[in-house]
C-alpha cells in the first residue's frame, strides 16, 4: 500500500479511483465492510482503491483541546488498511482553511487530483463546511462531476449497530468482551514502558507501566486478561498477561490512573519499548485491600484466573 502524508492536489492521478474517506478509527467490523466493498469494486473495473484519513482528526482542529479519546494508534490504522488489500492511504493535513471548503469544492479537487470515479460511504457521512456535503447532497454532485457514490447501510453485528462511539461506550465500562465482538478484534492499548514506583517488583509482581503516545480510549478501572506484544508487529509473539487500571487504592499513590502490566512468565527489560495490550475479558473491578498481604493473595489469585482465561484464547482468533 502506498502511503501519501500530503493533500491530494499534490497527486497527479495515474489510473481511476474507487475511493472512501474516514477516520477508521479502529478499524471495526463496519469500517471493514466498507473496505471490501472499496477493494472489491476498484477489482472488479482495473482501477485503484484509495482510502483518505483527514489528519489530525478534525475535532481537534476545529475545537483545540478537544480529544475523542482513539481506538486505534494511526500506525495500527495504516497496518489495518494495509492488510485489507487497500491500494493507496492519504493522510490529508486537516486544517481551518480545508474545514471551510464547500462540499463542491472539496469534491472537485478529489474529481481532479485522483481520477474520482466512485465513492463509498456509510449513511452518516458528511463533508465540507459545517458537514454540509451529506450523501443527497454528494449523489447530486456525482452526477454533476461524473462520479458515483455508494452509500453503505450502518453495519450490524449481533443486533448491534457497529460503530466507534458504541465500542467507546463498552470500554468505558470495562466491558471489554462486547467491545471485541464490535470490532471484530480484541481493544488494544499501545504505548510505551516507562518506569515506575517499583512496587510491584518488590510484591513479587514486576509489571510495566504504560504510557500512551496517543489520546487513546482506556478500559474503565479493573484487573483484565491481556496479551502483551513486545515491539508489536503484527506478527510478535503474545505474551500471557495480567492488567491493572486505575489509582492504586491499597496505597493511595495518586488521582491519575495508571496502566500497569504483570507478564507472565516473562523477565525481559521492557524500558523504553513499545507495548501493545490486547484486552480480552475483565477478571474484577479494583479493590483496597488492609493488607499488603491480602493485596498479593488476590494478586496470585488474579494470575491464576488470567491463565484459565487465556489458554482458551488464541491472539489470531480476534485479529
């Protein structure tokens, strides 16, 4: 897959184009149906498929301060689309100027600069100024500048409508299963090893602390059953892992949450590497326990859980 880190009027097209644009923030079950559908039609005609990420995602452009927290690193979404058998990737700087454009202006220059010859959508697509350019509104253009537009239906899984703020919903309540089903993979959190209190290594526990490159969208407090990959292509070995969210209440160490990892059977040095967490069910909520005593007690009890859990489980199942 070729990958473009500019606008589209830097292009000069080579070959018509079947085209999508997102934020495929996570890359779930919907966002890959539309995907197929973009792959399978530029097939079908000889053409190329294109997908355009506006970056970085408009909300923090138009509204500074403002983060959605992400599904998904851009890294993961470049490897996704990869993988998906998309041709090419714009990441198009999203700026103030490129929010006013109307919706005709925005689709001449794709007309233009790509070869546009069909784009899909799903129903609650918008583009332009004030997201004026709705799929009527796009369909009337198409036939205008001589593009077809396919509009998908929203995508349901499971009775579910899939989409990234209900899978945003799920995680917040830590409800991490029902999440997976959504995305069609396990949520994952990737960041990288800093250090920490040491506290942990002293329990008997030694665990990773993770800290986030990215505004990422966090599991709600609890102990989880995780994968670890280290340096996580997608090809890395996954390690058994036992995940804490939350303050530390035993210890009353701070307000700010803290993502700490127990690797099992694992001594490595992790410092300064990167992490990826893949979340596959939540043992307990997070507790305050009298003792330090009682707090290793669970803890045993905690690894002894998260080995049960996942020796049912394959990383490659949800992946």
């Amino acid at each position: 897959m070729e990958v473009f880190r500019r606008d589209p009027e830097s292009l000069e097209p080579d070959r018509p184009t079947v085209l999508t644009i997102g934020k495929f923030d996570g890359i779930h079950r919907g966002h890959r149906h539309i995907l197929e559908a973009v792959a399978a039609r530029a097939r079908a005609h000889g053409w190329q498929s294109a997908v355009i990420i506006l970056w970085p995602p408009p909300p923090e452009v138009l509204r500074p301060g403002a983060q959605i927290p992400r599904l998904s690193t851009l890294a993961e979404r470049e490897a996704a689309l990869a993988a998906s058998g998309i041709d090419q990737l714009i990441l198009w700087p999203f700026t103030l100027e490129l929010s006013r454009l109307s919706p005709r202006a925005f689709m001449q220059l794709l007309r233009r600069h790509l070869d546009l010859r069909v784009l899909v959508i799903g129903s609650d697509f918008a583009l332009g100024h004030k997201r004026s350019g709705t799929p009527d509104v796009l369909e009337a253009l198409g036939q205008e500048l001589g593009f077809a537009v396919v509009v998908s239906p929203p995508y349901v899984h499971e009775g579910q409508a899939v989409s990234s703020s209900r899978i945003r919903e799920h995680l917040v309540a830590g409800e991490v299963t029902q999440a997976a089903s959504l995305l069609g993979r396990w949520p994952t959190l990737t960041g990288t090893v800093v250090r920490g209190a040491g506290r942990g290594k002293n329990l008997g526990f030694p665990t990773a602390n993770l800290h986030l490159d990215e505004p990422l969208a966090v599991p709600g407090h609890g102990i989880y059953a995780t994968f670890a990959t280290v340096a996580p292509e997608y090809d890395a070995i996954a390690q058994p892992a036992v995940t804490s969210i939350g303050v530390r209440p035993t210890f009353d160490d701070s307000d700010e949450p803290t993502i700490e990892t127990f690797l099992l059977d694992f001594d490595d040095d992790l410092y300064d590497q990167t992490l990826r967490l893949h979340f596959v069910k939540k043992l307990r909520d997070e507790l305050k326990f009298d003792s330090v005593e009682a707090l290793i007690a669970q803890m045993e009890r905690d690894v002894t859980h998260a080995e049960s859990v996942l020796t049912q489980h394959g990383l490659a199942e949800k992946n």
